[in-house]
C-alpha cells in the first residue's frame, strides 16, 4: 500500500505540472464515463457530478500517460472491491461483454491489486471508482459517514434521475443544488478511505480543470 501511495503521489504531483494531460482525459472519456454510469442506474447532473471526481481518481491513479485499454487503480484485491468488479461483469479467466478482462497485478510491496484490461479499460475503472463510492456510502462503509451525508446521497441520487426525466419540480431542483456540498463531502471521505492527501488533492484538480469539465458538458 504505501508503495501504491508513494507512486499515486508522484503522479498528482506531475499531473498537477501537465494539465494538458487531464484536459485530453477529460475531452476523450469523460462522456463515455457518464454513459456508463447510466448503465448502472445513475443518471442526470448527479452522474455527470459523480463522473468527474471517477475519472479525475482514475487519471491520477493510471497517470496521464498509461495506454487507455490498461488500467491499474489502487483496489486491491478482495472484499469490496471484488463486489464492484462482479457489479462490473469482471471476473478473472473470462472475458466481459465489453470485451474487458482482469488480472492480477501484483505491486513491488507485495500487494496484490485488480488490473483491467481491454478497449476503454480506463473508462471502465473510472465506472468502478463510483460504484465503490457508492458502496461504502451506502453498505459496506457506512458507519465510516454521518447521517446527513448518507441521506444526501441517497436523495440526490433519486432526484437526479427526476431531473434526468423531466418529472422534478422546482423545490426538488433546488434540494439537488442545496445538497451538493454534502454529497462532494461524501466523496471526499470514501476517497480518505484510500488516502487523504490523494483524496484532497484529486478534488484540487476537480476544481482547477472545471472550465474544461464545463465546456464539454455545455
């Protein structure tokens, strides 16, 4: 684990120089991210909120350089993360719909973690950095989060999918908006789960390539 962290670091620390880099990532796959999210049952501004901090991790994690069909992302293997694999159609010896699959990587501390491998195997992990947010949040880490931010979680996702079907009202557009900051605070305590200066670094980023995030949404 710490040799994972020493190496996740040395990249924020680059990235942070090669801003490039993340707008690419960001111009490429960000939309891909959101569209595979809807296939698991997120969608409207919650998904495309929940995308942006995904591939933001993911970036960092690969490194803006790795080849998009190789992604290694820090989850080791087992427990939780072996459920968002499952959850993902991933399982080792096989070959997944998208014609993905998963190995075994193992890292010089010794650690054995999950590799994905395959077309748009980045896009893939991005989608599985949600869905194991969304599993601590709400299962399997869930006395690790207040009350008021599980809540949050869980009605923004539903009145997202309002929004994203033209059935929500105003008051509910609204509660979606007013609840934002507690739901990013969700994200920034599932990513301390992994590393807390991982974690408030990648929402730096977040906030510094908005402009761009922007620009492809609108």
């Amino acid at each position: 684990m710490k040799y994972v962290l020493a190496a996740v670091l040395m990249v924020i620390t680059t990235g942070f120089a090669n801003a490039g880099g993340f707008e690419q990532h960001i111009r490429c796959n960000y939309h891909a991210v959101v569209d595979r999210l809807r296939e698991h049952g997120w969608d409207g501004p919650f998904a495309r909120e929940l995308a942006r901090y995904a591939l933001i991790r993911q970036v960092v994690e690969d490194g803006c350089g790795r080849a998009d069909s190789t992604s290694i992302v820090g989850m080791c293997i087992g427990g939780t993360h072996a459920k968002v694999m499952a959850d993902l159609g991933l399982k080792f010896g096989t070959t997944s719909d998208k014609n993905l699959k998963l190995r075994r990587v193992s890292a010089p501390d010794g650690g054995d973690y999950y590799g994905i491998y395959g077309p748009k195997a980045n896009v893939c992990s991005a989608t599985a950095v949600a869905l194991l947010w969304d599993r601590y949040i709400t299962a399997d880490q869930r006395s690790r989060f207040p009350e008021k931010e599980r809540i949050a979680w869980t009605d923004s996702k539903n009145v997202s999918e309002r929004i994203a079907c033209d059935e929500a009202d105003p008051n509910e557009v609204a509660q979606f908006e007013s609840l934002k900051p507690l739901r990013i605070r969700a994200i920034e305590r599932a990513n301390g789960i992994y590393s807390s200066t991982a974690s408030s670094t990648i929402n730096s980023i977040v906030k510094r390539m908005d402009p761009v995030f922007t620009s492809v949404t609108d």
